[in-house]
C-alpha cells in the first residue's frame, strides 16, 4: 500500500434479481430499492463487482459483503451490463476504459445505500455454492478497490470472522440465518503450517474474537497471506496439486476469458 499500484481482480457476482424475495428483516425491506429500479435491473444483468487479490481462492465464495454505511453507484457498460461498486472505484475503472464507453467515461444509472444491497441472492464465478447472499461487513474501507469484498471464510480470517459475527447475531447485524447458516468454510488450499483451512486456523490460534479485533485481524491477514501465497497448493479445480503461485495466473486468466472477471488497478 502507500506507493506503487495494486493491481486487483474485479470479480463478476452476479445480482438473481429474478430470485429476489422483498421482504422486512429488522427496519430493513430486503430487495425493495433495488427492484424499484424497474427496467434497469430487469432486462440487464446485474454484477456486484468484488476486488480480490486472491482470484485462486474463488472456489470458496461462501457470500459477497458490502459496507452498510457506504453509498453505491450502478454503472452501465458498453455491452450493457450494470456493474455495482463504489463511485471512487467507478471513476478509476473509467479511467482504465474497464466500461468501455472510451477512456474517463462513465454512465451512472442509479444509487444505492450498501443497507439497499444487504440480503440479495447472488451467482458467484467459482463458487462451490449455486446461490449465496450479499451481507453486511463492518471492516470494509470506501477507500479501497471497489468496496465490495467478496467472502471466502477458508483462506481469509477476516472473512471467516465476519461469517462468525453474523451467525452470532444475526438479528442484530439484521440478516436472516439461512443467508449465513449454510455456507461453510470449504477446504481450496493446503498449507503444511495451517492445513486446509488457513483463515479459521489462524483465528483460532490468535484467539480472535470478532471483527472488533482489528490489530489481531491485520496480523491474521499477514499471517495467512503469506502462508497461502508462498506455501500453498490447490486442492480444487482443474488446477489441483498446483502451486498457489503458478495456479494463481491460471486461474485469473481463465476467470478473465469467461467473462466473469476483469483487471483492476489503484
Ligand atoms: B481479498 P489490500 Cl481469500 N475493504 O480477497 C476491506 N477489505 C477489502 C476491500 C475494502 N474496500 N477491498 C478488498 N478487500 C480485501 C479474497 C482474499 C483476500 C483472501 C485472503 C486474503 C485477502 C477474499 N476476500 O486479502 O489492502 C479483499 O480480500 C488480504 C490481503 O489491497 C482483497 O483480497 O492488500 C484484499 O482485502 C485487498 O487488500
């Protein structure tokens, strides 16, 4: 961070908005902006946009996390596509033409509160789950990539904490236990130091409690980062046995040429 350029994987999750059930959980009405939208989301697909550095670990998408007191923009592509993601992150991606509409353009279709995109049924790319849901993360910065994060609990500690939160106080945190309940932790890396489970491992290890823990958190991420990226194998997919390192590449090529993802730099 600081200086140089981070070079992010921006990840297609796809809105069900033919899924959506509108319905009143805590003082939130699940789905209702969004399908009041009409014809915007209707008859274009809809993709909440997760940056990643870990494009390997999408086989472990357990649900896709928004910040409850960030705003979102809906921005239509080119192809006529909406993407959703912070409008920080919308002008840097015009900047790289990722719309392509040509270079510094954008088209801004619609706003939403993250409270708005909390509880939606979603398609992610990878995912070993056919549906999972959008839910609210406590820790995710405006500041950086698109403010979307999507949640893989087996290799990130501060995902696998965020799922725990959730599940925990699921009233309180307003999401319905079916939109956490169902979603383990699956097993998509091995590592001789943490096994195959890297991000509840090393929760458990440095006794983190919840996303409270912030300074226990940072160290968590290195921590996993670094035992994933460097000694890490694929225990899934068509790149099973390999090398997180040479995987990785692969893997971000292949979820590039489906069209389920594209390059993304801040
Ligand atoms: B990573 P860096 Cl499996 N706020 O993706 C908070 N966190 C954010 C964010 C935001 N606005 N935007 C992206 N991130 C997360 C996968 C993953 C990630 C795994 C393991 C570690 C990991 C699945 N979540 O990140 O500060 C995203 O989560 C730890 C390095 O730019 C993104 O990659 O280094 C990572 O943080 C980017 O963090």
């Amino acid at each position: 961070e600081g200086v140089g350029v981070q070079e992010y994987t921006g990840i297609k999750i796809r809105i069900k908005v033919d899924a959506i059930q509108p319905q009143q959980v805590g003082p939130y009405e699940v789905g209702k902006a969004l399908l009041a939208l009409g014809d915007v989301v209707q008859s274009k697909p809809v993709f909440l946009i997760a940056a990643t550095l870990r494009p390997e670990t999408m086989y472990g998408q357990t649900s896709c996390f928004v910040g409850t007191t960030l705003t979102y923009g809906l921005y239509e592509t080119a192809k006529g596509e909406i993407y959703v993601c912070s409008e920080r992150a919308a002008r840097n991606m015009a900047w790289q033409d990722v719309f392509g509409l040509g270079k510094g353009q954008m088209k801004q279709v619609a706003t939403l509160k993250g409270t708005e995109l909390v509880g939606l049924p979603l398609s992610a790319p990878l995912s070993c789950y056919d549906t999972v849901y959008s839910l609210p993360m406590e820790n995710v910065l405006a500041t950086k990539g698109t403010a979307v994060v999507t949640s893989v609990p087996s290799d990130s500690p501060d995902d696998h904490i965020t799922m725990q939160d959730l599940r925990k106080k699921s009233a309180y945190y307003n999401v319905l236990p079916e939109w956490v309940n169902d979603f383990a932790a699956t097993p998509i890396i091995d590592t001789p130091e943490y096994g195959n489970l890297v991000g509840p491992k090393v929760c458990e290890i440095l006794k983190i409690q919840s996303q409270k823990d912030k300074a226990l958190l940072a160290e968590a991420k290195e921590r996993a980062y670094k035992a994933g990226f460097y000694n890490g194998t694929m225990v899934v997919g068509d790149h099973k046995g390999l090398p997180v390192q040479e995987a990785k590449p692969l893997i971000r090529q292949e979820l590039i040429d489906a069209g389920h993802a594209f390059v993304y730099c801040e």
